[in-house]
C-alpha cells in the first residue's frame, strides 16, 4: 500500500527528515513512535504533500512524492493531524460532511455517516450542534471519522490518544481495529508505547530524523535498550 524510501525533509536549512524507510500493507496498523521532535509528523506531513519531500513515496503503486496535498487526498490517503482541526462553529454532521470527497455522496465509500453514529452515540446525540461544546475525545472521534468518510485507503492519524480519559483511549483502539479489519492501511504516531504495543502489527521507532528501530511489538518489548535509548523520558 505504502512504501517510503530515502525521505528527506527540510525546514529552512534545517535537515528535519534524513532518510526515512517505512512500509505498510492493506490491512496493517503500523505504529511510529518516538520522543517529541524526532519528525514523526514531518514524516507524515511529508508523505501528504504538506511538507515538501525529497526522496520516494510509492502508494498503490504510483509515485506521489512531489505531488499536491489535494492530489494525495484524491488518491485515497487520508490524515487526522495531531491538532484535531475541527470546525467549531459547524455542526457534528457538518463536519462529517466535510470530509466527503468531490462528488462522493454519504454511504457511497466504505464509512457511511450513520456507521460512525452507531459506533459513537456521542456523535450521534449531538449531530445537530455546534462541534465546539464536544469533549477533546469527542473531537478526536470527530476529525478520525471526517477523515474515514472521504474512504481513504491509507490513513495517517498523528497523536490521537494524547490528552484523552483511558476509557477514550480504548475507544480510539477499538476504531483503530475496525479500521485495520475494513482493509485500511493506518500509521499510527504516538509518543509512548500506548496502544501501539497492542494493536500495531508493526512498529518503527524514530530518532533524530531517521528509524532507528523496526519490528513487531514483541521484539520491541525485548528491546530494553532501545525502549531506554529512544522512548523513555
Ligand atoms: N513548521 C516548522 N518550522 C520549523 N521547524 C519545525 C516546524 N515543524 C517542526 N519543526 C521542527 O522539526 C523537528 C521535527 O518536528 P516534528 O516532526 O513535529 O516532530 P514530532 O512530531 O516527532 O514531535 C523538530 O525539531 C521541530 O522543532
Ligand atoms: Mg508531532
């Protein structure tokens, strides 16, 4: 579905990305983890377009390094950025709306709205108000669904579980399955070994600019040293 080669990213003069290798399947929950300011969300802006990249980014097939975010979009990878940019002054189902592609109609893609009102009542009961009174993990819910409505092949969901109840984290990691189960590629970035641990089929583990680690997470649980070296505060 995704393979990253040889990433490289700037900010400025500043080398951010230097060379990152990354590959995802269907169906495969990758985590990337990492202490903060290693790049894992250039990484992700990188490989939308948000960011220019150098180097290649391969999605079904087709080279989209060097393309345009609406482009990346239109092709079917989609990406929840850790600032859960919802629109606050919009209802809920406006915000679901949004998230639909040019032309695509609700229930057309794999995500149809009433799917995300089953599994969140929360969004359900307050479809019709202003998103702005929703909790930090409604939000989180919301922009993941919004995203999930344009039926993306790929998603890219950045942080989703930061500053969430633990019982909000368990409802990120049971969307976070039934994704995997519909088919959809995730990258999942987060900071600690969080759900990561449980969920993920993979895990890459980023330093400075590049992974310093790759494999399942039982060989990152035997891994003390890298755990201390790259994870732990
Ligand atoms: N817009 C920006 N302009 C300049 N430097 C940035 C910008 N965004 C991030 N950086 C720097 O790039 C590095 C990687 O940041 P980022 O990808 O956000 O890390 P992470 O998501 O792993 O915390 C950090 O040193 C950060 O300060
Ligand atoms: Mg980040």
């Amino acid at each position: 579905m995704l393979d990253v080669t040889d990433l490289h990213a700037y900010y400025g003069k500043s080398h951010i990305l230097q060379g990152v290798n990354i590959s995802i399947a269907e169906g495969e929950i990758v985590a990337l983890l990492g202490r903060n300011g290693v790049g894992r969300s250039t990484t992700c802006k990188a490989i939308m377009g948000e960011v220019e990249p150098q180097g290649s980014v391969m999605f079904k097939g087709k080279e989209i390094a060097g393309r345009k975010a609406f482009e990346i979009a239109n092709l079917g990878v989609g990406y929840v950025p850790e600032n859960r940019d919802i629109f606050p002054g919009l209802t809920t189902r406006q915000n679901l709306i949004l998230g639909l592609k040019p032309g695509q109609k609700d229930g057309q893609g794999r995500w149809s709205m009433e799917d995300m009102f089953n599994m969140f009542e929360n969004l359900r009961n307050r479809a019709d108000v202003e998103a702005s009174v929703l909790s930090g993990g409604e939000q989180q819910m919301l922009t993941m669904c919004r995203t999930l409505i344009g039926d993306p092949d790929l998603v890219m969901i950045d942080e989703p579980t930061e500053g969430l109840s633990p019982q909000m984290v368990q409802r990120v990691a049971e969307l976070l399955k039934e994704i995997a189960n519909r088919g959809i590629a995730t990258l999942l970035v987060e900071q600690k070994l969080s759900i990561a641990m449980d969920i993920a089929h993979k895990v890459y583990v980023m330093g400075h600019g590049h992974v310093v680690f790759e494999g399942t997470p039982d060989e990152l649980r035997a891994r003390e040293d890298v755990r201390k070296e790259w994870l732990e505060v």
